[in-house]
C-alpha cells in the first residue's frame, strides 16, 4: 500500500495534537502512515517505519520540545531530509508544535528555513493547509479520487500503479462489456479529472463484471447486487437505461428491475409515444421489423416489456438479446457463444424467466438460427476432438428431410452440451441435455432457414 503522508512525531505529542490531527487527516480522504492506525501486535517496528517513509509521498514532522533527542523521531526525519534532498519535489512538511524557531534553528538551522504551519492555528486550519499541498485543487488525479471516494468505493492513493493500470486500460473499455459513454456523466464544466474518475470507475465495474460473469442470464437479482456495488453504476444505469438494457436485456421485463423499474418504464414509456406517432404518420420508427408491417411498438432493448414483444419478430429479439443492439455492432455485449445461450434456455437455469419470455425467446433462437460452431470459435475454450463435425455435416446437407447425424457430429453435439453444462453450472445431465435439444426442433429450424435463404436467393438471381 502507498500513503499520501508519513506522521513523524513524539508519543507525548499524541493526546495534545498528533491523533487528532490524524484522524482529521483520515476523515478528510488522506491516507497518512501512523502507528496507531498502522502498526499491529507482532510487526517489526523499524521495517514498517522504513516502508511507510518509502512508500509516503511526504512526511508530516511534528516538531516539538519532546521531539528532540528522542531517537525513533530523529531517525525518521533524517530518512525524510535524505528524500527532500535528493529528489526533485519538497517532501517535508513540518508543524511546529509548543515550539519556537530559535529553538528548532538551535537543533537544526536548515529545517527552521521550512515554511511550516503553526499547530496553535488549530487541528481543522493544520489539516486545510496541509491539504493544499497533498491534494490540490487542480490536480486531475485528486479530484477523480475524491469522486470514486463519494460514490463508495476506496481507490488507492493516487500514487500507486493501480492507476495506471486503469488509465492504460481506459482506450479500449469499448471492447469489454459494461462499456457506457461514461463522459456524459460529467458536468460541461468538468475537468479530465472528473472525466478520468468515471473512466477508472467503468474499468472497476467492467473488471468485476467480467470476473463475475455479469450477463443477460445472470437472475435479476444478483444483476441488481453487482450493480449496487459498483462505484457510480447504478448513477449511470439512472442516466442511461437503454444502455443498460444492451448488458441486461432481462431488467426490461417488468417487476425484474427493483429501484431502476420506474426509470426503465419511463424511458419505455417514451418510445411507445414515438413509435404511436410514427404508426399514426405511417413512418418508420425503430431499427426492428415487426410481425404486422408496421413500425415496431418500442425501440428493441424495450421489447421484452411490451406486451405482445413490441410486435416485433421473435429471431430479432433473440438477436438482440444476445448480441446488443445492430446485431452485435453496438457495443460489446455477449459474454458466451451462442449456443451457450441457446442451452441455457433448455436448462432449469432459465426457469426465472417468466414463461411467455421464455418461450418467445426460444422461438427466437431458433429463427434466428445462428447457434451452430466451428472448430475454431471465437470467445470459447471448447476444443473437442471433433469441435466443428455437427457445422461440418449441417453445411454438406441439401435437404431439409432425411437429416441425419453422423456418429461423428452426434459426438461434438455431446460435447459441446458437456461444455457448456460446466461452464454455466446447468443441474441436468449431458443426455438430458441432448435430448432437449434435438426435441425442441433446433436443427430442422437451422436447416428451414438454410433452405429458405437459398430460395431467396434463387428468386434475387432470376430478377436480375
């Protein structure tokens, strides 16, 4: 751990001024080295001293009467003047304490020409005035600190590589999910500190998020729990719910969102408005095809909390479901393969899913009919001996009767269900599995596509 300041004082100092200048430091967000809240029973005194005088960005001496001549003082100050002396930033700085400069130039004429603050200003002006050197106003740095401090969560000094590593990481946040525009966030009269604070802050909840598995399968509240913990999110989910529904598809549905219900149905509530308007004028609203011929009822993201789905083709909302908004060319939003997905429905893990939801999914799923991998699949660690056969034997065949699998294609199908059953934790058996699977008509509908898209294509040619 780095500190933003070491407390170099006398033990006779502590009642009088020293603890109460400390936990005044403590409260106002400065993480100061000192023995009380540091050293525990059992450490080795002069090894934590050496680290907390390594590892402070100054050194905060309280000088006094009892101060001199004591040695564990003494030796500290001389680790904090080598620092001042040899580096290129003032890292003392001192408090003179019931103590006069004729008596510190006495002890040491190069400390008594240190600009220090006088402790009988008081205990609240010391720590002001302290703070305009160890947090300054205009430090980019400090001021995102203060902000992922007032949203709850503890960041480490600003010192420590750890931001670097969230600064480093903040240019392609975009190809992780969780990825908001977080610089809306910010007031028009913001600095890049209070932009960098919501950026550290994504990089915080998209890394626990992606530890976490935080996906369109993961149950509405455990979605919820992991957004209340996150620094800020759940300020951003407020802001931006139409985003919020591209990550958790699943919040849409209603009841399923908690304290977010009412500003998700607001926001749903607008695009109804719009879409009546444009159905009213005969123009287009939403990106979606609906069932009917007429404009969808809501944009997509807000489909699963329409009644009848927004009007909208089931295969378009199973798209949207799994791969965000365009089909995948927003932002990044699936954490599996699809088939990964498309065996959840078939497991219990589904069951929180209200039944309507479920069954208009898995309809959905199969229109869209994009489940089928190949040896060489994208964002999967499956690697079976036969990883691919079952796409291999579905592109071979012409016809959509008298399919039948191969022993080799049946095998990648077992274990490509065995897979996922332990990567997403399902409760049933591979044969349990399996057998779903080919009941619910998954590949017949593949195949249907298939020939439905070479008629089409067959029709386009013939025109030409």
């Amino acid at each position: 751990m780095l500190y933003d300041a070491f407390i170099s004082h006398a033990t006779e100092d502590k009642d009088s001024f020293v603890r109460p200048l400390a936990e005044c430091l403590r409260r106002k967000r400065v993480e100061v080295w000192y023995d009380e809240f540091t050293l525990t029973p059992g450490m080795s005194l002069r090894k934590s001293i050496d680290q907390g005088l390594a590892k402070s960005r100054y050194g905060i001496v309280i000088l006094s009467p009892h101060f001199f001549g004591k040695s564990w003082p003494e030796w500290e100050l001389n680790g904090l003047v080598q620092r001042h002396i040899s580096g290129s930033q003032d890292v003392i700085l001192p408090i003179w304490h019931e103590i006069s400069k004729k008596e510190i130039s006495a002890y040491s004429p190069s400390l008594s020409d240190i600009l220090a603050i006088r402790s009988d200003v008081g205990v609240e002006e010391v720590a002001r005035q302290l703070l305009r050197v160890i947090q300054p106003e205009e430090s980019g740095l400090v001021i995102a600190r203060n902000l992922i401090v007032s949203k709850g969560y503890e960041p480490p000094v600003i010192t420590d590589d750890w931001w670097l590593d969230a600064i480093e990481s903040s240019g392609w946040q975009h190809e992780y999910r969780w990825c908001f525009p977080v610089w809306k966030m910010s007031t028009k009269s913001a600095g890049r500190g209070e932009q960098l604070g919501w950026l550290v802050m994504q990089h915080v909840w998209q890394q626990k998020a992606e530890a976490d598995a935080i996906s369109q399968i993961t149950p509405p509240e455990e979605t919820l729990q992991f957004i209340r913990s996150q620094p800020g999110l759940i300020d951003v989910c407020h802001q931006m719910p139409d985003l919020l529904l591209e990550f958790v598809p699943q919040l849409a549905i209603p009841g399923f969102a908690a304290e977010l219900e009412s500003t998700i149905d607001a926001a749903y509530q607008a695009t109804v408005r719009k879409s009546k308007t444009a159905r009213a004028q005969k123009s287009a609203y939403g990106s979606g095809i609906s069932t009917n011929g007429l404009s969808p009822a809501c944009e997509e993201c807000f489909a699963l909390r329409h009644p009848t789905f927004g009007d909208y083709q089931a295969g378009i909302i199973a798209n949207h479901f799994v791969c965000g908004g365009g089909g995948g060319l927003g932002p990044t939003t699936r954490a599996f393969p699809v088939i990964e997905y498309l065996l959840w429905f078939l497991s219990s893990r589904s069951d929180w899913l209200p039944r309507k939801h479920h069954a208009f999914l898995v309809r959905g799923m199969k229109e869209w009919a994009v489940w089928p991998w190949n040896e060489n699949e994208n964002n999967s660690e499956y690697k079976g001996p036969n990883a691919g056969a079952l796409q291999s034997l579905l592109f071979e065949f012409e016809k959509k009767k008298g399919f039948r699998l191969t022993k080799d294609a049946r095998v990648d199908l077992t274990d490509r269900i065995a897979h996922a059953r332990l990567l997403l934790s399902f409760p049933e058996n591979v044969d349990l599995l399996t057998k779903r699977f080919l009941n619910e008509g998954f590949i017949e509908a593949w195949l249907a596509r298939q020939s439905d898209i070479r008629r089409r294509q067959r029709v386009s040619r013939r025109k030409k």
